[in-house]
C-alpha cells in the first residue's frame, strides 16, 4: 500500500462512519465547508446521559447568563482597584483621537461610550469587558456549533473557554484583549459563513470584523495570512483565492485601520517605532531557549497546565487530520485558525520578551479543537484501545475544567486562602496590582484639594501607571503627568501640555523616599518631608511604599533622554 492511501485510510478510521462524506465542488456557489467527523453528535453522553440536542442551547444560555450575571456582580463589588493599563486606557478615553501611542483607539472608544452612559466608575469603564466576552462566548458557540454541527460541542468549547483563567482575567478587567478577542472569534465566524454560503456581502462583514479587530490591536493583522494561508492548503476552498472575496474583506478591513495609519504618520510613526522595538527585542536582553521556555510555561500558567495540554493534544490532532492527504477541511481550518499565532509568539520568544497574553486569540479555534479532539474520542468509545482513549480524554477534560474554575475562583477571592492560612505567595499573587491604589487616591486628593485652594495644581508621577491611576482616584481628575526621568516613551509624552502649567503648584507621587535632582530644579521649593503612604497589597504582602511631595511655582521641565520606544 502507498503511504499516501495509508495516510487516507488513517483519517477515515479516525472519523465516525456517518460523517464521511465528501463535498462536491461548485464553482456556481460556495461549497460547504466539511462539517468534520470530528464532533458528533450526542459525544457529551458522559456528562448528560444521552439528552436530547435540544438540551444543549438552553444549556449554553443558562451558563451564559450565569457567568454574565457573576461577571457583573464582580465588577460592580468593587474588590479590586482599576489595573494600571485599565486606568491609562481610561486616560485615553478622556481625550479621543484616531489612535494613540502603543495601541488603536478602540479600547478608549468604548470606555468613553460606557462612561459617557454612566459615570467615571470601574463598574462603567468594566462593563464593556463584561459584554465582550459575553458576546466572544456566543460568538464560540456558533464557531463550534457550525464546525461540528453540534451544539453540545459548542457548549463544551464555552466552558473550556471559561475556565481558562486568561479568558476569565479578561471577562472583568477592560484591556485591549477585551475587543481583540470578541472581534477575532466574530471574525472567524462571518469568514466561515463567507466560506460556506459565498456572496460578496458575508465576505464585506468579515472586512468589518478584521477591520475593528485591527483597531482593538495590532496582532489582529495575523488574522489575515492565517485565512490565506487556509485557502492555499484547502483543495475545497483554494478556489476564492480566485475570487474576490477575500480581497474584498482585507481591503475593508485595511480601511476601516486608515485613520491609525494617518495619526501614526502625522507623529512620526510612534505606533510603528514602538511595535518594531517590542518584536525585535528593544532593550530586552534574552537567553533564547530559557525565553521560548518562559513563554510556554505562561500559556500553561495562565490556562492551567492540564487544559492548555488538552488544547495542544487538540490542534496535533487537527493538524495530522488537516495537513493528511485526505485531510479534514475542518480540521485544516481550525489549525490555521489558532497555530500559527501561537507559533509566532514561541518564535519570536527566541529574542524576546513575549507577554502571556500576545497568545490569547490563539484559544477561540484551540478550545473547538480540543473538543473535536474529544468529541472523536467519544465516537469510538466502544472499540477496545479506543474506549481506554474516550475515558482519557473524558477525565483529562474534567478535571481540566474543574481545576481551571479553581484556580479562577482564588484569582477572584485570594483573601479566602489568607483566611485559612493559606495565603498566596507573592509571586503568584496576580492580582497584587489591582489593591491599593483607592487608597494612594484617597492621600493624594486630600493634599490635591488643601493645596487647590492656594493656587491652580496638578499632579504628576514619574511612572505613567501611577499618574493614570492617580487621575482616576482623586476626586476631581485633575490634570495629571508623567515626567520623562529616562525612560520609554508612552502616551503622556504624545500629549506632553507642561508648559501650560508654568507657575502652577504640584502634588509628586512616586516610590523613591527623595525626589530626583530634575524635579528639584523644577519647582522653587519642594517639601523635604514628605507623606508615606503604605502600599498593602493584601494581608500577608506590603510593597515599598509611596511618597507624596508637596511642590510649589512650577518652572519648567527639561525631559531627561528617551530610553526607547
């Protein structure tokens, strides 16, 4: 026998016998994209004891409302403090433009658009978070469900994905993952609803998706030669690379990031200088394989090591069925829907820094693909070494699930370890960062507010994540700066506006017990004493505390060197 009729009887045993059927081609209308072996339906049987179909989407909408209804309890209990990029971004929504420094304007747009609704709260600028991955998991459903024609498969790819703890992070706190995650799974399925009922106008909507993707963040520009990269594999659909299609989506998608492009030109290409820097290392300095290490080690932090295992089990099966000779166009379209992001990132790691989270867009497709990966598991549960498979993957899957809301449940209420002697190291308290700075704020806004009544005084921090939070916690939003002492540029050095503040008075933040030499020439006097502020982050934990200095009749600020981009 040839390799390659081998490599086709392979992927035919490992599918069920009624999803082997083969797709004609149409060159009149788009064909249908196979809906995989992969996922039949009624493989949920261990957890449902053969419920009906009808079961699953009224599944799915109870868990949806569950974890929407938590989400927003969540935000509006107020048990943690704004991040500090949380903060910025709201900075950022004060003073709306095409784009800004490091990222599109879409994270401010839509704080401005909650805040304008309801007020300056974390509860407003939060609620957005809360709504986009409401909408990422319907979004996911439908993904699924499409690919494998079954809804129980959809819900099962909803709670992998919520019980990843990245994905939960992200369902409570607004950052740019917010938008970029919702606009890359809604753009999966509009380009497989373009792949499967053609027409020029789905393929226009997948424009629109890829379009505000691109203004949520730049790593959405990935999403483009991972579809082209699927047409070109796919002897089903390498037809559209003949049609204009895809053209049309990328075309649209590249105009709606027009104004990004315009603001970054007309400021020197800031946006552009501070992309190339965070790829090619900057000033980071690296060991390649401890980094690539690093990196891998956080996709399994911050997904749990037994589901992220799941999740890669799950695109090795996708790829061996996509990439066979015979290959799944299912299986294909998931592969290149998650791998070669995730691929990038382990790459670029080589010489970099690569941040957990530059991977999470990678886990909509993954998670279908873990499900696929079980859900044909569960097909064969009844043939000898195949039934040792569907009882592995059954409990692999579990206790991935129940481990992934464990852990998130600690990141939601980590005093409850404290309370029983248990507390978190501080190494792996993430949300160290989101405590204390209600009550910086609070210091800050009686010493504001004294010194307001001398004279007009703003604020400023030679960090941008305390003058952003400071902005927010004091009562009145002051005007608010980031002196540049030697550092990378960020959005306050965009803005600059000191010089309009000659002869003011000032309240300086920061975590140094003296002020620098530069803040020292610029103010006539500035206080020797200064308040200290203990910075608590939770019972067992205190970082260095702050500072605060009075400073009176500004002068002028001569900005020390920028330390890169």
């Amino acid at each position: 026998m040839r390799a390659s009729d081998a490599s086709c009887n392979h992927s035919k045993r490992l599918w069920p016998p009624k999803w082997r059927k083969k797709i004609g081609h149409s060159r009149s209308a788009a064909p249908e994209l196979s809906r995989s072996q992969m996922c039949s339906r009624g493989s949920f049987t261990d957890w449902t004891h053969q419920a009906s179909g009808r079961q699953a989407p009224l599944l799915f909408l109870l868990v949806l409302c569950c974890l929407t209804a938590f989400h927003l309890w969540f935000i509006h209990s107020g048990r943690f403090n704004l991040a500090p990029d949380e903060a910025h971004y709201w900075t950022w929504s004060k003073r709306l433009d095409w784009s800004y420094y490091s990222k599109g304007p879409m994270v401010a747009y839509l704080i401005a658009l909650s805040t304008r609704l309801g007020g300056d709260t974390e509860f407003f600028i939060r609620l957005p978070a809360v709504l986009l991955s409401t909408g990422t998991a319907v979004c996911t459903f439908v993904l699924a469900d499409r690919l494998c024609r079954s809804t129980w498969a959809g819900l099962q790819a909803v709670l992998a994905l919520a019980a990843m703890p990245l994905a939960e992070a992200g369902s409570i706190l607004m950052t740019i993952d917010a938008p970029l995650v919702f606009f890359w799974s809604l753009t999966l399925v509009l380009i497989h609803r373009a792949l499967t009922t053609g027409g020029n106008g789905r393929w226009l909507l997948a424009g629109i998706g890829l379009g505000l993707g691109l203004l949520s963040k730049y790593t959405m520009a990935i999403m483009a030669p991972q579809i082209f990269l699927y047409l070109l594999l796919s002897r089903q659909h390498r037809f559209w690379l003949r049609r204009p299609g895809p053209y049309l989506a990328l075309g649209v998608g590249l105009l709606l990031f027009t104004p990004v492009i315009y603001w970054s030109a007309t400021h020197h290409f800031v946006s552009l200088r501070h992309l190339l820097e965070q790829l090619g290392g900057g000033n980071n300095s690296v060991i390649p394989l401890k980094s690539a290490g690093e990196f891998v080690a956080s996709q399994a932090g911050v997904v749990t090591p037994l589901l992220f295992l799941i999740l890669i089990i799950g695109l090795w099966e996708v790829g061996r069925t996509g990439l066979a000779r015979c290959g799944d166009d299912t299986s294909l379209f998931l592969l290149c829907a998650s791998a070669p992001l995730l691929i990038v990132c382990v790459i670029t790691s080589l010489w970099t820094k690569v941040q957990a989270n530059w991977a999470a867009p990678t886990y909509i497709a993954a998670a279908v693909a873990a499900v696929a990966w079980r859900q044909s598991a569960s097909a064969h549960r009844n043939s000898g070494p195949s039934a040792w498979r569907w009882t592995r993957s059954r409990t692999l899957f579990v206790c991935a699930l129940i481990t992934g809301f464990l852990v998130s449940a600690v990141g939601h209420f980590p005093h409850a370890l404290a309370a029983v002697g248990l507390p978190l190291p501080r190494k792996l308290d993430l949300t160290k960062r989101l405590r204390g700075w209600a009550e910086l704020g609070a210091q800050v806004n009686a010493i504001y507010e004294e010194m307001s009544h001398n004279g007009p005084t703003f604020v400023f921090s030679d960090r941008y994540q305390v003058a952003s939070e400071v902005m927010f916690y004091v009562a009145a939003h002051p005007a608010t700066y980031n002196i540049q002492l030697g550092r990378r540029m960020n959005q306050f050095d965009v803005w600059g506006g000191t010089d309009k503040v000659r002869g003011w008075n000032a309240v300086f933040i920061t975590d140094r017990p003296d002020p620098p030499e530069p803040v020292l020439r610029s103010f006539d006097v500035v206080q020797s004493d200064p308040l200290t502020v203990p910075s608590t982050v939770g019972p067992m934990h205190r970082l260095r505390p702050w500072f605060i200095f009075r400073c009176y009749k500004f002068r002028g600020f001569q900005p020390a060197r920028q330390l890169g981009y």
